[in-house]
C-alpha cells in the first residue's frame, strides 16, 4: 500500500511539472515612446514701455536734472515674466555709491562743509505700486533708507504676465543750499524667484 500511494504522489509530481510547462496564457505588450521631459523657463525682462517682452536690463527709468527742492519725477518699470514658470516671488533692492558733493562755494548760504544736506535723505519715493496696489516698504522712504532696507518684495507675477512698478520721487522742499549740484546715480535690481 505504500508502495501504490509513493507511486501515486510521484506520478502526481510529474504530471504537475509537465502540465505546468505547457500551461498557456494570453498577454498583450504596449509601449509609450517619445516622452519628453522639459524643464520649464523663469525669464524676467524688463521694459520702459508696456507690453514689451524685454529681457535684459533697461537704462533711465527715473532721471532729472535741474530738479528744485519741491519737485517730484516719476517712472514705471514694466516688468515681465517672458517664461512658463510663475515668479512666486519678485523682489527689489535700491542702490548707489556715494553722492557726489559739488560743494559749490559761491552759492550764498553754503556754509563751507560738503555733505550739509545729504541728497540721498533729501530724496524721498512719495508714492509706489506694483500693479495698482500700494508697496509699503518702499513709500514714504528716503533713497538712504531704502538702500539700508536691503531686498523688498514685491509679490508675484505669473507666467507670460507683465505688472508696472510705478514710483513718484520727492526732492524734499526743506532742501538747504547744502545739496545744490550733487548727484546720485540709482541703480535698482530686480530679482525672480519660482
């Protein structure tokens, strides 16, 4: 009896491996081919003008000469983003060197020392919007304050959009004959981020 169910299981085992080897199923392959990955684009330009897919840097937004303490100049940069990424972030930074002192000795009331007024705190940025909307940090600031601010932002901008940075310069009206023919010479540096 052992004999006959040894037999049995083994003749089992071998129609098992036999019958597993010609088991049969239906299976269908397909391919996906020409995938493409691209990596998408952040390209900020700037313009003086509107509608205007710039990139690069621009040159005299803001520049006056014969200015009078009282009087104000303004500007509008437009800036773009030309790419198919949104800027998450926009931000701003105001500088310069040092202001050039023309120490004009025969103009009555000089008092002999340069720098009396310092044209960078006679400057002030009386009203800025970023796209109609009202820019705090930079409002109501001297040039000297908002170098020292560092970057200011100034929100975001989306993808293949433009929003004008407007800013109104005040040459303060309590000016002394201390800033009569200085100078500064402005640069401002705008800085996208995703």
């Amino acid at each position: 009896m052992k004999k006959i169910l040894g037999l049995t299981v083994a003749a089992l085992m071998v129609m098992g491996l036999v019958g597993g080897g010609t088991w049969a199923y239906f299976s269908d392959t397909e391919t996906s081919t020409g995938n493409s990955l691209l990596a998408g684009t952040l390209d900020l330009g700037l313009s003086n003008t509107t509608n205007t897919s710039s990139t690069g840097s621009i040159t005299a937004t803001f520049g006056t000469t014969g200015w009078a303490p009282g009087g104000t100049d303004d500007g509008t940069i437009y800036v773009n983003n030309n790419g198919s990424i949104p800027m998450t972030s926009v931000n701003i930074t105001f500088s310069y060197g040092s202001v050039t002192d023309a120490a004009l000795s025969t103009v009555t009331g000089w008092d002999g020392t340069a720098d009396t007024d310092k044209l960078d705190k006679m400057i002030k940025a009386t009203t800025a919007t970023w796209d109609s909307v009202s820019v705090g940090a930079i409002a109501d600031k001297t040039l000297e304050e908002l170098k020292a601010a560092g970057s200011i932002s100034l929100g975001s901008l989306a993808a293949n959009t433009e929003k004008p940075l407007y800013i109104q310069w005040t040459f303060d009206p309590t000016t002394t004959n201390g800033c009569q023919g200085d100078s500064v010479d402005l640069t401002i540096t705008i800085v996208a981020n995703q």
